[in-house]
C-alpha cells in the first residue's frame, strides 16, 4: 500500500526551481548564441572591409567607370630632322553607341531611320550577318527549319547549356537557309543590314563606327540635323593614316572592320584593347603599337534602380598617342634609294642578269647604332608583265645571302684573338690541294706569293684565310693530303663571328629578323668556304653591324630605329616636348687589342686607296679618307625562280666605313645574283663610294644651312615696334 505524499508544498516548490533553472539555462543559450553570430557578423565585417575592401572598390569601379573607343589621333612618326613619315588626316564618321538595355529591336528600328539618310558599302557585308539578319526578319519561318523532334531531342541534351542548346539550334537555322532566300534581299534592305551588323558588332557603351569612309558632307550634315530622331548616333571625327614614304619598314595598321588580327587577340584583349581597335600589324607600326596608340575615354555612368544608364560623365577625355622620332634621314634615304635603283637597273640591263633582282645598302652611325637609312630595292613583274621596282627594305633584315670576302677581316680579328696568327704575319698564297680539290685566290692561281696580312686584305687573298683556317684547326697542309678539322673548328670560328654581329640577331627594333643559314656540313673544304664567306648567310643589316663593330673599336652595338618619343605635336610641323631619348646599347665587346683592331682597319683602308686595293679604281680620287672590303661569292641559285634553282650565280658585296680616323657612318652592299657569267659590273663598290659621297654632300648642306640660320639670328633686327609704341 502507497503512502500518500505528506508535503505537496515542497514538490511544487522543487518543479518551480527546476522550471526556473531550465529557463535560465535557455536564455544562456539563446545569449550565447546571439553572441556568437554577432561575433562571425562582425568577422565577416571586417574580413570584407579589410581584407576584400579594395577588390569590392574596384569591383565598384569598374561597374561604374568603363574605359570606351573613342577616335583619338594615332602617334605620328617623323624622320630624324624632323619631317613627318606617318601622318594622321581627320575625316567625317558616323558612330553608334549601343547601351546595356538595348535590345535588338531597337536597333534595328534606328538602323532603318539612318539607312535613309546615308549610303553604305553593301559589298563587304560576311555570310553569318546575312544569316543573321534573314532569321530576324523571318522568325517563325525561319524555326520552322528545325523539326520539334530536333529541337526535343537537342533540349534532353543535359550536357549542353541553355544558350548552348539554343545556338545548336541556330546553326541548323542557318545550314538550312537557302541561296534563294539569302538573295530576296532588297537593295534598301542591304543598307539598312550593313548599318544593323556594326551596331550589333560594337561593345557596350562604346562608339561604333559605322561609316567613315568616303563620308559626304551632305551625308554628314543630315544626319547631325536628324540625331534627336536618331538615339544613340553621333557624328565624329576619325582618323585615316596617311604615309608620306613607301619606306616598307614604317609597317602599316589594321583597318576599323579588321580589328585585331586574331594571332594577337589573347596579347591585345590582355592589354584592355577591344576586338574592333585599330592597331599596328607590322614593322614601326606594329613593334611601337603601345606607343603610338592613343589612350580610350573613360566614363562614368549612373545607373538607376533598373539598371538602366540615366547619365554618362566623362572622367577621362582621352589623348592621341605619342610621337615616334626615327633615326632615319628621309633625305638621304630619298637619294639612296634612286641611287640603288639607278644601278640596279643598270645592272640588269646587261648580259646574263636574268636572275638579278634585287640590291640592298644599309648605313648606320657606328657610334651610336643610329640606322640612317634601310634600302632595299626588287625587281617585280605586274600583271601586265611590266617590271617594276618595288620598296624592299625588309629585305636587309629578312634574307641572308653568301656574301664573300666581306668577312675576311673578321677571319683575321678570330685568328689573332684565338692566337692562330700575329698582326703582320706573312704566309704564301698559293693554290691549295684538297684530296682531288684546288683552291686559290682569284689574282694568283698558279704561282706563290708571300703576303702579309694587310696584303692580303687589300687583294684579297683567299689562301691567307685558307691558311688562317688551318691554324685555327690546329692541323698541318699538306699539299693532296685532307686536313682534320673537326665539326668544334666550325664552332670556334662561328662563335667569334657572332661577336661581329655575323650569323645572330642584330637586335635591330623590327619583328621578325633573320639571322641566316649555317651549312650543316663538317668537311674541311667547307671550312675554307666558312672564312671567305662562302658557306653561311648573313643579312645585309647584320654586315652593317658587323663593320660598325670593327670602325668603332670593338664594341657591338645594337642598331635601332627609334630616335626619341616626343609629346603629341600640336600642328604636326613643330615637334611637341621630349619623352625620352633612346641611348646607345653595346651588346658586346669582341675579344681583340685596340692595336689589332685598328691593324685591320690599316688593311681595309688599303683595299680604297692601296696600289693594288680590290676597290682602288672604284674610289679613285673621292674626296673623303674611308676603309672597306669588297666581296664575290660564287653561289648556287636558291632563289625565287624555281625553274632556275641549282644555277650557278655570282653575289657581289661591300663594307666600309667613313672617315677613316672618326667613323661617322658605316655601311653595306649587298647585290644576289647579279649574274651568271664571269663578268659582271662592279656595282657594289659603286654603290657604295656614291652612297657614302651623297652622305657628306647632305652633311655640308645642312652645316651650310645651319650656319645660315645663325648668320640670321644674329644679324635679325630687334623688334622695336613696342618701343615706339
């Protein structure tokens, strides 16, 4: 039997106690919970605020701020006095802004408005746009191509995005629009998708140009009168590059409906360049593109809560690009080039010229790696089958020819640095047997002469190299006996070659250099060939190099066409501030004595004015004291006469330098191919003395000029104009 509680009190007091505690222990709970989110509240706060602050800042930025194409004037390009190359002419164009809430539909309706007022160019318009704009004019039509059962089972693709699905689609569309269908365009039509398919092409918030070109000013008048009925059109000013020189080297730049050439889109879209920007595609145009390009507008749009643009500032105008300075002198490249051409037709007109087409100078400040002027002329045939000459300056930086005793005076600089030979050394020209093989230099093809090496430069002794060769190999001659060189012979000798500027890249500021053919070949006759300048190619550009490094002592400069960067000109006639100024940049310093050096230049300075020099009655009775070497290489035809490949041909060459105690400029010849005979004139040395005469007669020119100009300032009356006032 249970016995009843005897204290009811005291159980309700104990249940009251256990409520109380409960409750108590919830709101510690509930307190701490609200403690704890507050605290991850705060944290969050603050990871935003300080750690990701600046990314949201920038975030904000750029929703707000948005850099747009705007038709700023290009960088001009200007010769070294000063005269403009490349210039930029202003012409009338028409622009479309398209915003983010456009819709198609609406630009469709303003394109139609302004298809009345202006005439476009229907012959361009791409197949895709075509497409395109069939399937807008004919929706349903057009969806009717695709079956329901295509489009269902291309929809049950889980694989594909919404937008993948739906552009599936759309190209089952276009596959099945027909020629017949394309072709009901009408002629207004056309017009009005010629003006659609820009403005659908454009960015976001950027003017589009929809016409620039041959824009009338009727044409352009109207539409200025008509843009309160035309949203989003304006009309502008753009800019068409003009050149002032057929020089190939300035390059050239893409056209507005070209954009960005798509090899360079990922470098370019990097550098926040849009697809449609205008840009350079090749040599100065393209190696200073960031220079020359002017800087995008950046505005500031305000949006309202629907995100709809309700105003646009601009925070940044933008500006046209910097002017580019050359080294070059359009003066003297003018003279040099009709002097090329003059003789290169010359040549051409005499016998066995049928695979000469082509010549090349190259002169250069050996101080400082200045070019002065690139020339390079070829014989081209048109259509018509008449010839013409054509610019081709790329060409001394682009193709590499054998180029023959030219580089002998490097062979001797490698045989003293490798302590082959002495300066001063005499050796005895004589033919050299080979196994079954003669070799031996042009003057003395049977007898025995002993040179020294400064003879030897001014004949021209191939033997002496021959013999230097040998020594370098460190094998004996043996008259029908073979010599042991080994493939590290053609190494030494090409590695000390390169620290001419022989057979590497000059450094030259233009895309896309050549640096020639080395043979492949380790025989010893092929070795020979090497130092005479019978076996490997090399550039024009990289021979001007090559003597400016032994006319200045040693050093190795990079030659360069960039003079200076100057602040836009305000006229294009007075040149606007200076940017910066490009510095001489030595590459390297090769491996022989100033008295070595200058021993050489002793020998080049023979072959101009020794008895028996190899250009002696070329320069005969010029005016100026300079040093050089002729070359002749006999070559095997590779050129672009397929049909004539295997012939054997002869390449005539020049290096020198002028003055002979102070170089001012050095420079090269290079004239492939000139005949197929053994007689052939001597064009390359003639080249060479004229060009270097033009040089100094454009110098006294200027002093003249200048210290008329002096003479002037100095003699001027003052202005006292104020004073009687």
């Amino acid at each position: 039997m249970r016995q009843k509680n005897k204290n009811p009190k005291k159980r309700s007091t104990n249940v009251k106690a256990k409520q109380r505690a409960s409750l108590s222990f919830r709101m510690n709970v509930l307190f701490f919970s609200i403690f704890i989110l507050f605290s991850i509240l705060i944290l969050r706060l603050g990871y935003m605020q300080i750690v990701k602050g600046e990314d949201y800042v920038r975030t904000l930025e750029k929703t707000e701020e948005v850099t747009v194409n705007t038709s700023v004037p290009r960088g001009r390009i200007y010769d070294r006095e000063g005269r403009v190359l490349v210039d930029n002419k202003p012409k009338n164009a028409i622009t479309y802004t398209k915003l983010q809430t456009t819709t198609s539909d609406e630009m469709l309706k303003t394109a139609k408005k302004l298809a009345t007022l202006i005439k476009m160019d229907t012959s361009k318009i791409a197949l895709r746009d075509k497409q395109d704009f069939w399937i807008k004019l004919h929706k349903e039509e057009a969806y009717e191509k695709v079956s329901k059962q295509e489009q269902k089972a291309i929809n049950k693709d889980e694989k594909l995005t919404g937008s993948q699905k739906q552009a599936k689609i759309d190209d089952l569309v276009r596959e099945r629009i027909t020629n017949a269908e394309l072709k009901s365009f009408s002629k207004s039509d056309l017009q009005v998708l010629a003006i659609y398919s820009k403005m659908v092409a454009g960015y976001n918030l950027s003017p589009q140009i929809i016409k620039s070109d041959d824009v009338t000013d009727k044409e352009f008048a109207i539409v200025s009168e008509h843009l309160n009925e035309l949203p989003n059109v304006n009309t502008a000013t753009d800019w068409k590059r003009i050149k002032n020189s057929d020089l190939s080297i300035l390059g050239s730049t893409t056209s507005p409906s070209e954009g960005i050439p798509k090899d360079k889109l990922e470098y370019y879209l990097a550098r926040d360049y849009s697809r449609n920007d205008r840009v350079g595609k090749s040599y100065i145009e393209g190696e200073y593109e960031e220079l020359l390009q002017g800087q995008k507008a950046v505005v500031k749009n305000e949006t309202n809560g629907k995100g709809q643009v309700v105003d646009t500032k601009t925070t940044f105008p933008g500006s046209p690009g910097k002017d580019l300075v050359l080294t070059v002198d359009s003066q003297l490249q003018e003279k040099l080039e009709k002097l090329v051409e003059e003789q290169l037709l010359s040549a051409k007109a005499q016998g066995a010229s049928s695979l000469l087409d082509r010549a090349f100078l190259v002169m250069m400040n050996p101080n400082t790696g200045e070019v002065l002027s690139m020339v390079g002329k070829k014989i081209d045939t048109d259509e018509n089958g008449k010839t013409k000459v054509n610019d081709y300056a790329i060409g001394t930086f682009t193709s590499a020819y054998e180029v023959g005793s030219v580089v002998k005076p490097a062979t001797l600089l490698t045989g003293y640095s490798l302590n082959a030979i002495t300066p001063g050394q005499t050796l005895l020209d004589e033919p050299i047997r080979i196994g079954q093989t003669t070799k031996s230099s042009i003057f003395n093809r049977g007898g025995a002469i002993y040179l020294t090496d400064l003879q030897a430069l001014e004949r021209s002794s191939n033997v002496y190299m021959f013999k230097t060769a040998m020594k370098i190999a460190g094998v004996n001659y043996v008259p029908g006996a073979g010599l042991p060189v080994k493939a590290s012979d053609f190494s030494k000798i090409r590695k000390s070659f390169a620290q001419f500027g022989l057979g590497v890249d000059t450094g030259i500021d233009l895309p896309g250099e050549f640096t020639g053919f080395k043979g492949q070949e380790t025989i010893p006759g092929k070795l020979l060939d090497l130092v005479i300048g019978q076996y490997d190619t090399f550039t024009p550009l990289q021979l001007a190099q090559y003597v400016s490094t032994i006319a200045n002592g040693g050093k190795r400069i990079q030659p360069h066409l960039a003079k200076e960067i100057r602040e836009p000109s305000v006229d294009g006639k007075k040149l606007g501030p200076l940017v910066e100024e490009f510095q001489p940049k030595v590459l390297n310093v090769i491996r022989n004595s100033p008295y070595e050096i200058d021993h050489v230049k002793q020998g080049m300075h023979l072959v101009y004015f020794g008895r028996q020099g190899s250009a002696a009655s070329d320069f005969s009775g010029v005016d100026f004291d300079a040093a050089g070497k002729t070359g002749t290489a006999e070559v095997v035809y590779y050129g672009p006469k397929r049909a004539s490949y295997g012939s054997q041909t002869l390449t005539v060459t020049h290096i020198g330098f002028a003055p002979y105690k102070n170089p001012e400029i050095a420079y090269a010849v290079v004239v492939p191919w000139i005949t197929t005979s053994d007689r052939y004139p001597h064009i390359n040395n003639i080249i060479a003395r004229k060009a270097v005469e033009t040089y100094f007669s454009l110098q006294k020119d200027h002093m003249q000029k200048q210290k008329q100009s002096t003479k002037e300032k100095i003699t001027k009356p003052k202005n006292t104009e104020s004073e009687n006032e």
